[in-house]
C-alpha cells in the first residue's frame, strides 16, 4: 500500500477552488491542497468538445482518508462528474509522507 496519494481535482474558479481546500483540510481529509491556476481543459462533454479555464487541485491525502475525501468531495463540487483521480505516492520523504499522516488522521 502506497504512503500517500496525490489527489488531483479540477473546479471552475479561484472561490470554489478556496472553498474546497480549505474544507478538505479543515477536516482533515487532506494534509495539504495545492492551488494551480491557469489550465486550460479539453474536454468532450454531452456531445460537445469544451474549451475551458480551470483551475487544479493537487490534494495530498493518507490512503485511509481516501473514500471520505472523495464522498466529500463529490457532495461539495459544483461539477455534475468532477474530476476526482487519486495517484498513489510511490516514494517521498519520510518527513513528508509521516505528516501527511499525522494531518490526516481523524481526531479523537
């Protein structure tokens, strides 16, 4: 089992993306949610190829929090199929992946 997962989320705008992270962290489903702004998406969607600016979450996340990430997730994005693709940390730092766990871990 991989120590980590990198989580990666497209949203529409900089508030949804602010939103999301700070409720993914605040309980404390990820350790950390990165920002990045100005991708651009190709995409088919109902019968349409689509052209839109988005921005990306990169969410880093313990593979026990996973399920609840994704239901939270899946209840709180504006999209109708939000991209929600988990990819499993293979190697990091020890320091790192142990925090993420740490910040992860339900309180009690």
């Amino acid at each position: 089992m991989s120590d980590g997962y990198l989580v990666l989320c497209t949203v529409p705008d900089e508030e949804v993306a602010e939103r999301l992270a700070k409720g993914l962290v605040g309980a404390r489903l990820a350790a950390c949610v990165n920002v990045v702004p100005a991708i651009r998406s190709f995409y088919r969607w109902e019968g349409e190829v689509r052209d839109d600016a988005e921005l990306l979450l990169v969410i880093k996340t313990h593979p026990d929090r996973y399920a609840a990430l994704e239901a939270w997730l899946l209840d709180a994005h504006p999209y109708d199929v939000p991209e929600v693709i988990a990819l499993p940390i293979e190697q990091g730092s020890a320091r790192y992946l142990g925090w993420i766990t740490a910040e992860t871990r339900p309180l009690e």
